[in-house]
C-alpha cells in the first residue's frame, strides 16, 4: 500500500468505535515477547472473525484513539539472542502466517502499523503456544477449546479470496487472451458474447475476479511474474527437477504466475521420449510416447488447483530415468485412494489432515 493508502486506512481504523478482536492500538510498547503473543492472537481472531486482515497500530492511544506517535522500529529493534526483531518474529510464528509492517507519517506524528494475515485451517502458534483475542485482551488460545476446534475446522477458499493490492494492470493480456480462447472453446455458443466483451467483464463472466477485484486465482493463473509478492505468504511456484538413476539433481526449472501460460513452458521441460512396441504378427513396430500427454497435462492441472496454498508449499514435477513424479502440498480429501475404490465414492467428506503431500504418479 502507498501512503495515500495506509493514512485512509487508518483514518477507517480509528472510526471504528473501540478495539476488537481484530484490532489493537498501542502507544509505545514493544517487548518482543508480548509483540509475538498479539500477532498469534490477531491472526487467529481475524480467522475466527471471517476477516481478511487484523491490526496492530503503534502510535495511537487505545480508548481515546488519539495520535501520539512511537519511536519504536520494528525494523532496528533486536528480537531475543542477536536476531533483528522482525526475523525473530517470523522464526516463531507457526505456520509461518504473513505479516507486513509499515512505517508511515499520520497527522504530522510517525506510526506503524502490523497488518496481520488470517490463520488457515489451524491456530497460528508463537514459540509452541497459540494466543487468541477475548474481547480486547490477549490469551492463551487453549483455554478456549471450543475456539480453537472452530480454527481446524474453518475452511477457507484461498482461490477464492481478494487480493486487496491487486488490480487488472497486475494480470498479463497474453495470459487472459489464452483464457478467453479456452473459455470459447468449453462454451461455443457463447463465442460471439465472449469477442464483445472487455476483459473486465470477461473476467468477471469467467468468475477470476469478483464485481471487478481480482481474486488470488486470477493472479495466480494469469498474472504478471511479479504478482507472487501480492500473493505471499503463499508460495505460487512450480519447480521441474530432473534426477538420474542415482537420484542426484541433474537440472532444475522455476516457474511462477501466469500459470495458464507456463503449464505448457513446465511439458516442454519434461522429456517424453518416443518408445517402440513390436507387437506380435507383425513386423511394424509401433511407436508411443513414453508418458501421455494428456495424463501429464491433468496431473499438472490437479496439483495446481488442488494445493493447499496455506502450508505455503510448491508443486513439483520430478523426472528420474524410469517415472514421472508430481506432488502438491495439502492432504487426499477420501484419505486413499483405496478407499474411493472400496467404496465407489463420488463425493467425499475431508477427514485428513492437510500434512502430508499428495502424489500423482506415471
């Protein structure tokens, strides 16, 4: 966020008519300790809340909401042993839930303020003990069970959610060009509304962003290589590795936003060699490729709409001599795939844990 920005937000801030669960305003506080409980607290409040961010503001008055200003900087001030304070902080969250700090000029007094991210699918944790909001005081998430299973069990549609710093000029034109072909293609009756329409409408038609806001999905399928900063903490990357008999690292391949366009950069790295069959009665072989295409390409597509972007985890495709390995981060809804085949299931009810990756192999 610009200046401009972070004063009308905590012009929004300060009208609100007292401190929340999601809100903390402090004067000149600082110890380290205490700063980690309040961004554990925060983080799973806002999630408790259904809020897309939570607040620390330094420099402002509780109660009164007067501005006094702060000397503290959170970017000079040591954390505990001799790492810099916001390290220390990042270190000890758990999961690693995203935090940013600014430093800004309000009425002519110097804030900061702590813009803290929801907890996904667990409590955010500081140094092994998770806090949470009551009212307007700070406490230990465990003495309020019922909380804490409201935590684990809150799902959030990340694909779904608003980027709040994003807007259209942060999605690449060849990427929504690719879409709107691809969305021709599954509705051809609609191709001559689709060739009249600008890309705000088509994308709002497309559901890639919401009355105009550009949700995560948007950036990660077709924005800017740049956009991964708008989407941190998530880690919105592919990573090709190709690995000999031994299993030692032969090359490697980053790929980032748009994705739409870089599934086809990710097959063209993976090596799909031609195979011959001489089948009996005949002596014309026939020729296959080593992997289908096609499969890869559904493999491929799984792994990036089925991650778990909270566990801010890649995909990964692995090519060794004789397989092809792809894997996400997040856990198999049915638990096994066994367990779909015993029970001929079509729709599933998430038991797992989302912990461990989930594979797809050929």
């Amino acid at each position: 966020m610009n200046t401009a920005e972070l004063i009308a937000l905590l012009d929004r801030l300060r009208a609100e008519p007292r401190e929340t669960e999601w809100l903390e305003f402090k004067a000149n506080r600082h110890e380290p300790q205490v700063l980690g409980q309040y961004l554990s607290a925060l983080a799973n409040s806002a999630c408790l809340l259904g809020k897309p961010r939570a607040y620390l503001v330094f420099g402002i008055e509780d109660g009164s909401h007067a501005v006094v200003g702060t000397t503290f900087d959170p970017h000079a001030e040591p954390g505990k042993g001799r790492q810099l304070l916001s390290l220390w902080l990042s270190l000890g969250l758990h999961p690693n839930v995203g935090f940013e700090t600014h430093i800004f000029t309000y009425q002519g007094k110097r804030v900061v303020l702590f813009e803290v991210h929801p907890a996904f699918d667990r409590p955010v944790h500081f140094y092994g003990t998770a806090y949470v909001r009551d009212g307007t005081s700070k406490t230990e998430l465990s003495k309020y069970p019922e909380k804490e299973r409201a935590i684990w069990h809150r799902r959030v549609d990340w694909s779904a959610q608003i980027c709040e710093q994003a807007t259209l000029d942060d999605l690449d034109r060849r990427a929504i060009a690719k879409a709107r072909a691809e969305f021709t293609t599954k509705s051809p009756a609609q191709a001559a509304a689709v060739a009249a329409w600008d890309d705000a409408t088509f994308l709002n038609k497309a559901k890639l962003t919401i009355r105009g806001a550009v949700t995560n999905a948007a950036l990660l399928l077709l924005g800017h290589p740049e956009s991964t900063t708008l989407l941190a903490p998530a880690v919105t990357r592919i990573t090709w590795l190709l690995k000999n008999e031994r299993n030692e690292e032969l090359d490697y391949q980053h790929f980032g936003p748009p994705l739409l366009l870089n599934v086809d950069t990710v097959l063209a790295c993976i090596r799909n060699l031609t195979v011959r069959e001489l089948r009996e009665g005949t002596l014309f072989p026939v020729e296959l490729t080593q992997y289908d295409p096609w499969v890869i390409r559904e493999a491929l597509h799984n792994c990036i709409a089925h991650q778990d972007y909270g566990l801010r985890g890649r995909v990964q495709v692995v090519e060794t001599p004789g397989a092809l390995l792809l894997t996400n981060v997040g856990g198999f809804l049915p638990g096994s795939v066994e367990a779909v085949i015993e029970q001929d299931a079509h729709h599933w009810k998430s038991t797992a844990t989302p912990s461990s990756p989930r594979r797809w192999s050929t």
